[in-house]
C-alpha cells in the first residue's frame, strides 16, 4: 500500500483482531468445551470494532485522553469503546429482530440474559487488554513490543540502516527564556510534529535524547523514496504550517538540524531489570559527529558522502559539497554535503 499512515493502521487493526480471535477461541474453549467458526467470527468482530473506533474514528477523544495518568488511560478508553460497541449492536440487533417479526421483550430478555452478562464483563476484559497493548505499544514504538514477543533481537542480529541525528538550535538559550514548565511544553508540541512525517516516510524513533530525536530506517526503506532525506523537510514544512502557534504561545517557532549517514550496526535486546533493543556500530557516532558539524559550516542539514551516492535524489533535491572532514574521534576524512530542496 502506498499511504504508509493507512498501511499502518490496518496493520495494527490486523493484530488487535488476531488477539480478540485468540480470547474469542478461549471464551467458547471454556463455555462450551469446543470451537467452532463463532469464536473466530465474533472474536474478530470485536476486535475489529475496537481497532477501528481507536484508529480511524476517535482520534479527538484520543487526543483528550492522552494527557491522562496511563492507567485511567486504559480503563476511560475500554469501557468508552464497549459503551459505544454495545449500544451499536444492540441498536443493529433490535432493527433487525425489528423486521424479522420479533416482539422487543425477547430483545430485553436477551440482552439481560446471564450469558449476555458474561459476554459483556468478558468484552470488557479484552478492550482492557487491547487498550493496554496499544498504550504500551506508544511507549516501546511501533512495533517494539512484538519484536519483544517473537524474540527477534534475542540473539545479536547484523543491519544495515541508515541514521539521522535531529536537534533544536539554540535549545539552551529557548529553555532559559522558556523556563522549564514551558520548555517542556515546547518540545512536546514539537515532538508532536514528527509524528506524521515519521509514518509517512517509515522512520522509526529510536530515541529521544533531550531535545534531540534519533531515527532510523533499514537502508533499503530509508533510500526508497529518498525516505531519509524527506523526512527532514517534512517536519520544516508542518512547523512552518504551525508557525502562528509557536509565535503566540512561546514567542518563536523551533528551528533544527540534523546529520546523516549510513552503515553496519549490531541490533540486540539488552538489559535485566530493564530491557531495550539497542544498536551499536560507528554508524550512529559519525551521523552525531555530522549533525554538530552544521553548526561549524551554517548548514540545517548535511549527510555524508557514502548515503548520498547510493540516493536518487532526481531533480526534487539539490547536493552541494561543504568540505572534506576529519571528524572528531576519526581517522578516515569523510565528504559532507548540504541538502536542500529546488
């Protein structure tokens, strides 16, 4: 599918139905003692209900919600979901009983019948859990968690993926002006801006580090599409579209730098009490090293040699050679040069 933000929306409605056929199969499991086609129907039914009033119907109440504590989070959003969910159905199930001759007693008597109870209680357990695996799935990044489930970084695994290291200028300088309380604020408001560009240009996040943002693609996805390099102008042009909201509210709007390059890293799953998948390689120090090398040439963004040769960048971008470098902690002089869009 072209439209990665879609792409990835159905992808998760596809997994929170999976997990609602897996309680569905459980749920007649221990009812009935058997399976048969209900639990697979019902099971994605309900799943699919969820998925889609979370990602395509209820964004502005998601968006109330989000400031919440991430338990009453979970809990506000279930039983919001299964209040709608049931009231639906039950709307669709009396029209219909409606036609087919049914008297509206046999309707109340049903939806007030212990095993509609039971299904509702039940119901209610599995948009806790799918509430919750959302919410957890925000915090880790997409698709952490089932990279998490499956293993995958288990064992140290090979990549090769490229890197950009973006940063806010003048960030100390903003965060006294600022205060702390407002500085927050501000780069939550920016952080909020990468969102949409990081879906359609299929970044992962790989870290926030104070007021930088470290993304990453497998080299492959980062070169299609000029993926690496659009995404930088992407988020330039939605905070140019919200330039009056950062004027009003903080006096100026967030500028920023970024580096980048590509090359070999070791993925792996590390840590006891607390565990992340990490990657490790000289890839990720010389794309830190090129970012802080904008500030040295007057550049908002630069990217080493060795990417740019393996880009098509077409006639939508222009490369403009700054300098050969050493840079800090190098042996080996690397080409630097300066992208911009024609």
């Amino acid at each position: 599918m072209k439209n990665p933000i879609i792409a990835r929306k159905l992808r998760l409605l596809a997994e929170l139905s999976l997990i609602a056929v897996g309680s569905g199969i459980l749920y007649q499991l221990v009812r009935d003692g058997t399976v048969d086609y209900r639990a697979f129907l019902m099971g994605a039914l309900i799943g699919m209900a969820f998925g889609v009033i979370e990602h395509f119907v209820a964004r502005g109440f998601r968006k109330q919600v989000q400031g919440l504590p991430l338990l009453v989070t979970i809990v506000v959003k279930a039983v919001v979901y299964l209040f709608i969910i049931t009231v639906v159905s039950g709307l669709l199930g009396l029209t219909i009983g409606y036609f087919q001759g049914k008297h509206i007693e046999e309707f109340y008597s049903s939806m007030l019948s212990k095993n509609q109870l039971i299904l509702t209680v039940y119901s209610l357990i599995l948009y806790l859990a799918l509430s919750f695996y959302i919410q957890i799935n925000l915090l880790l990044g997409d698709g952490v968690l089932l990279k998490f489930l499956f293993g995958k970084y288990r064992k140290p695994t090979n990549e090769s993926r490229i890197f950009m290291f973006l940063d806010l200028k003048s960030s100390t300088t903003i965060a006294e002006k600022l205060g702390h309380n407002r500085y927050y604020s501000f780069l939550n408001d920016f952080f909020h801006e990468i969102t949409e560009p990081a879906l359609s240009t299929h970044a992962e996040i790989y870290q926030y580090v104070g007021d930088e943002v470290v993304f990453t693609w497998k080299t492959n996805e980062g070169l299609a599409d000029d993926n690496g390099v659009k995404i930088f102008f992407k988020i330039q042009d939605r905070v140019r579209k919200h330039r009056t909201h950062y004027r009003d509210k903080y006096g100026f709007a967030p500028e920023f730098k970024a580096g980048l390059h590509f090359g070999d890293v070791i993925s792996a799953q590390i840590g006891d009490i607390k565990r992340e998948i990490v990657y490790n390689g000289d890839v990720l120090n010389t794309s830190a090293r090129i970012q802080e090398q904008c500030n040295v040439v007057q550049r908002e963004l630069l990217i080493s040699g060795n990417l740019l040769h393996r880009l098509d960048l077409g006639g939508e971008y222009q490369a403009v050679k700054v300098d050969t470098v050493t840079l800090r902690g190098k042996n080996n002089p690397l080409e630097l040069f300066s992208l911009m869009r024609n």
